[in-house]
C-alpha cells in the first residue's frame, strides 16, 4: 500500500485518483499508524514552506516520516512543495526543513536579459534526464510534465540531480537519493508521462 501523507497540503485526491488508475492500492492518511504500515510514502504539497513544516509539526508528523523514511529506508516521492520540504532549509520561510537532503529550495532569479519572464513558472517543460534511475523510465518520447513553482531545489550534491528542466536558467526538476525521490513537477497533472513515473515508484 502506498500512503499519500496529508498534512493539509496538496493535491491528494487527484495523487490517489492516478494510483488508482495504475492499480496501486492507496490511502490519504495523517495516521502516524498507516505511515507505519504502508509499502512506499508520497509527500504531495502545493502552498507555502512554512506551512508546510508547520502542518507537519503541528499533525505529529515529522518524527514517524523520520523513522519511517531514515531508519527504515522506505521508499518515498516528495511532489512539488514536498519535494522541497525534503531540503535543508527555503529562501521562502525561515524554519528548517526536513533536511533529507542536502540541499536548499531558492527562488527563481533570472539574468538581466531574461527578467521579462513569469514567475510562477507554469506549464508543460520538457525534461532533461541526467543519469539512469528507476523513477524515470521507460518513456517511449521525450517525458513532458506540469510545473507549478516560484522555488526550485538547489542541491549541494550535485548526484543526487536525476533530471533538469528550463526556465530562463536550467533548473532541478528530479532528484533521488537512495530511498528518497522528489519532482518539482506534478505527475498528478502530468498525463501519460505523469503515470508512468506513478507506474516507476509503485513498481521499486
């Protein structure tokens, strides 16, 4: 079983309605329990950093994900606002973040000739897949997905990058580290391509 953490942000149906689609077996739970007993976790999220650590906290949230995910070594997908709550810190708030990985979410800058872009950034980008993993696979074209962000993750350890997009600069748009997966993208919102990474993690 796949447990879709709810710590009040994100878009949980639309993750549980895709997993359906593929044949996962998934739950939306904030029950220290059901984290405890699932296969795989997702960490879903759209919104602020902050609130997002703080919904953590504030649901009892952060010491099972730690055990769970450092201790246990169970397979887990940050999507988006999780994907960065996984990093040190954000440009975007002030409390630490999970700190899974060693990196930090930063707000989009652009050089002088490209300030004339939207931020959010917001659409469908290509990606760029930088080295073999078993999240991003076994696509028949190139992979395109939905992004919805202002922040991107800057990772200080540049192996854990599994996959760029653009923006004005070249941004993190996948990363993996050991049992740890994040996108920037949504695969929710993200069609056939979308699915196939869903496909990827129910299938570690």
């Amino acid at each position: 079983m796949i447990a879709i953490v709810d710590y009040g942000m994100g878009n949980l149906g639309s993750v549980r309605n895709m997993l359906k689609k593929i044949g996962a077996e998934a739950c939306i739970s904030a029950d220290p329990g059901d984290i405890a007993r699932a296969d795989k976790l997702i960490l879903p999220g759209v919104g602020a950093f902050d609130n997002g650590m703080q919904n953590l906290s504030s649901r009892g949230l952060i010491d099972i994900l730690n055990e769970e995910v450092l201790n246990q070594k169970k397979p887990i997908l940050g999507i988006c606002l999780g994907a960065q709550l996984l990093t040190r810190r954000s440009e975007e708030g002030t409390l630490p973040g999970l700190g899974w990985l060693n990196a930090e979410t930063i707000r989009f800058s652009f050089p002088d000739e490209k300030n004339h872009l939207k931020i959010p950034h917001m659409g469908w980008n290509e990606i760029t897949i930088k080295r073999n993993n078993s999240l991003l696979c076994g696509f028949e074209e190139t992979p395109r997905f939905y992004f919805v962000h202002s922040y991107h993750l800057h990772c200080l350890d540049q192996e854990d990058i599994i996959a760029t997009s653009a923006h004005g600069i070249e941004f993190t748009a996948a990363v993996n580290r050991g049992n740890i997966w994040g996108t920037q993208f949504h695969p929710e919102k993200s069609h056939k391509f979308g699915l196939k990474v869903l496909i990827n993690f129910a299938d570690l």
